[in-house]
C-alpha cells in the first residue's frame, strides 16, 4: 500500500490554515500545521515532511529564516512559500534562501493542490530513478562537473556541490539540450512541471542561483547562457 504523502502547513492565519489544511486532506494527503516559525522546525525534527508550505509572515521567527534553516539541514525538501501579492522583494528573497517555488496570496485552492501535486510527483520521479539506473541515468561530465543523475550528485573539479532538488533537475535539463534556447514558459513546464504564467521570476532565480553554484564568474557565466528575447541555454564546454 502506498505511503500517504505528508505535508507540512505553516500559517498563522487560522482561518486560511483551516481552509488549506481541508482542501489538501480532501484530496489524500496527511496535513500537520505549525503556526510559529520554531514550531515548524520542530515539527520537521519529528518527522521530516515531503513538502512544505512555509508562509514568510510569521511569529517568532519569519518564513525566510525558516527556509534557511530547512535547507542547509535537508537539501532536497520541497519548500514552497505562500506570500502576499505585494511582497514582491520577499518572494524574490525566498527564492534566493532556497524555497523552490512561491504562490500568491490571494490563490486558489485548486491551483495550490495542483502545485502540491506536481511537487510530490517530481519527488516521486527522483525516488524511482533513483531505484532504476538506465542509461540515461550513468554519470556524465560536461567541462569540469560531472553529474550523477541516478545518484543525484554534482561534482565540479571532484568537490561536491549542494543543489536543491530544481536545481538540479534544471542542470540536468540544460545539459542534457546543449545549444537549444528554452523560454521560461518551456522551462517552469519541462523542469517545474507547471504551466502558470506569471512565474518568470522563478526561473530567473534558479538561474541565478545555480549560476552562484557552478560558474566561476556568475555576473559572466560560460556554462548557463542567457538568449536576450527568449530566455536560457547551456553552452557545451568545447564552445567556451
């Protein structure tokens, strides 16, 4: 039998927390809340969830130190923040701390489930390929990284690097289309597995941040090109 996916709800606002915390149980998954941002560090500590939605207002300590927290103790959590449509610097902010994605406030409730959705089932794709090697999955080196798909491992001149789970699956998408530009809409649909609009800014911060990881000159990258008017690209080492 299945594992019930757990999801992690940290919200203060009792009422949205209700509403959420309803539509998510409605549609199969084990909902734990925390409401203050120790409490949602303590709630990880007794058992790690498969996503969390981390709201950046909160007592106590906010969403965006919360976020810090998470991800330096576990790199591939899912952690998607739930942010006021005015909070523009925050959600950018959130990005940068390592959340993988952000909706706003006000959303709907279907489209956060679809969201949830779409998180687990790259988890789950992670899981599974990490079970079954082929040969898609043995390790390749593009200049000086070289990337364990199976393993879920990047090594830039034989120093591991951190990546969280989209920044990876990012990396390995680009690598895997040299040469080909992608626009932003391609890519939140090939890598994030969605196809709202209106998330560009997701993409440029992944971009950004896996810039900051792999390039020895972010503000002047070779690996990770940008197309002025249409969006990414990875450049093959041998073009550098």
């Amino acid at each position: 039998m299945a594992r019930t996916p757990d999801i992690l709800l940290v919200e203060d606002d009792a009422e949205l927390r209700d509403l959420v915390q309803n539509r998510l149980s409605e549609a199969g998954y084990e909902v734990r809340t925390a409401v203050t941002g120790p409490q949602a560090l303590e709630r990880v500590t007794e058992k790690v969830p498969d996503v969390v939605l981390l709201d950046i207002m909160l007592p106590e300590m906010d969403g965006l130190e919360v976020c810090r927290r998470l991800r330096a103790d576990y790199p591939l959590m899912f952690i998607l923040m739930l942010t006021a449509r005015s909070e523009e610097m925050d959600r950018v902010v959130g990005l940068e701390v390592g959340a993988d994605d952000y909706v706003t406030k006000p959303f709907s409730l279907s489209e956060l489930v679809a969201r949830v959705r779409s998180a687990l089932r790259r988890l789950r794709l992670t899981e599974e390929s990490a079970q079954a090697a082929g040969d898609e999955e043995q390790p390749f080196t593009v200049g000086n990284l070289r990337i364990d798909p199976m393993r879920r491992q990047v090594f830039q001149d034989g120093s591991e690097l951190t990546l969280t789970v989209l920044e990876f699956d990012l990396l390995v998408f680009l690598t895997r289309n040299p040469e080909r530009p992608f626009t932003r809409m391609q890519l939140l649909d090939k890598v994030w597995d969605i196809q709202y609009e209106g998330y560009d800014r997701t993409v440029d911060s992944h971009v950004q941040r896996l810039r900051s990881k792999i390039e020895q000159d972010p503000g002047n990258p070779v690996f990770i090109k940008t197309v002025w008017g249409v969006g990414y690209k990875f450049q093959p080492p041998e073009e550098h």
